[in-house]
C-alpha cells in the first residue's frame, strides 16, 4: 500500500471521528448534562424520574428530542385565529363550573390545535407533539401531560379504574394555561426560533374574582383574556 493512500485512509478516519464527536455534543448541548438540565429544566428531572434515577438514560432520552424537534421554528397565528383559540380557552374556563371534566376534554384539544397551529406535530400523535413542546417550551409543558391524563383518565362509575377528583381537574387546567399563554403570545418579526429551554415573557393574564367582575372580555389588541374568575374551588361545583 502507497503512503498517500495510507496517509488519505488517516484523514478520512480522523474526519469521520470528528464528525461523530461534533454530532455528540451538539446533541448533548453545551456542558453535557448540564446543558441538558438548563434546557429542559423540570422536565430534565422528570425524565430521570422515568428512568429510576438513571440520569444517563434520561439524558440519552432528551438529546434524541432535541435531535428530532431541535430545528422546529414556530408558526406566528393570524390574528383572527389567535382571537378565536382566546375565546375558546375563555369558554373552557366558564365551562369547568358545571362540568370539570367536559371542560378538560376540550381544553386537551383547544391545546393539541393551536400547537398544530404553531407548526409542532399533529396533536393525533400526542407523545410525539409533547416530546416536540418540551424541546422548546419544557418550564409549561408538564400542564399539558397533565390535562391530557385527566381527560383520558376513566369516568366516575366506569369501572375502569379512580377517576380524577375535581380539585386534580382543577389543578390540571390552571397548569395547562401556562402553556397555551406561550402558544397564543403575539410573535414579531415573523417565524421565531423557538427558546431554548428558558421560560418565554408572556403577557399577564389579569384574573378577576367572580364577586368583583361579572363578564368576559379579550382584548384582542394586547392578547389577554379576562376571565370572570380564577378557578378558585369555591366557583366549581361540587367540590
């Protein structure tokens, strides 16, 4: 064998090495597992958790999400539809003091359409449209998951298994509106990165008590919705 094909079977091995080691870590984000734990944040303890404590395993789980969603940039909404998805989260919110549950079912798809919306996943695959939200939106996307179990979880006398209280119901949806707060916040400038495991500024939402404020109003100019109350347990029936 020639020295220059020796020397040229070298270099494509030390491009290919290369090549690998780049990849690693860009997956694994700056500072390994700790940029994976600034990334994903709670969500990085809660998949540890999934694995019985085995951090590798969870890290391994993360970096193949950001390897699959990493590149995903999001969607603006027209502001017609941005409008609608506000008055239809208002409406999940008076519905859930005549029927928790009911109002739970529909704030899981009022979530899953405007993520679909956004550009994330079709919410039909559920897993694959959160592992894709907690890439980019992992401090709110815990309240998704929850209200999605809630809404799948059996009905009271099915025989199915427990069904869920309405203070879980309750507590559920209030988590969830963190999340649909980001996916409804105005985008400008067009297309956005998305954020990189940091909490994104949203606008306010001003919560009124029943006693002090009757109607509904959304201010469709600043983006927030006024609801007439904050789902506070005395507001729900039966609990």
């Amino acid at each position: 064998m020639s020295t220059g094909v020796i020397i040229l079977l070298i270099v494509v091995a030390v491009a290919l090495v290369a090549a690998v080691v780049a990849r690693s870590v860009a997956a694994r984000g700056a500072g390994g597992g700790r940029g994976l734990k600034r990334r994903f944040g709670p969500e990085y303890d809660r998949a540890v958790a999934r694995h019985d404590g085995d951090a590798k395993a969870a890290e391994r789980e993360l970096e193949e999400r950001v390897k699959r969603h990493g590149s995903l940039r999001e969607q603006p909404l027209e502001s017609s539809a941005r409008e609608r998805y506000l008055v239809r989260w208002t409406a999940v919110q008076e519905q859930f003091v005549d029927s928790p549950r009911d109002a739970v079912v529909e704030a899981d798809r009022l979530i899953a359409e405007v993520a679909g919306a956004r550009g994330f996943p079709d919410g039909a695959g559920f897993d694959e449209q959160l592992d894709a939200l907690s890439v980019h939106h992992a401090h709110h996307v815990h309240g998704y998951r929850r209200v999605h179990r809630a809404a799948h979880a059996p009905t009271a006398g099915s025989g199915a298994g427990p069904a869920a209280g309405t203070e879980e119901l309750r507590e559920a949806l209030v988590e969830a509106r963190a999340l649909f707060q980001d996916l409804t916040a105005p985008v400008r400038g067009g297309e956005k990165a998305l954020s990189r495991g940091k909490a994104e500024p949203r606008e306010k939402t001003e919560e009124v008590p029943a006693t002090t404020r009757t109607d509904t109003n959304t201010d469709s100019s600043r983006g927030r919705t006024h609801a007439p109350w904050a789902l506070n347990r005395r507001h729900v029936k039966g609990s």
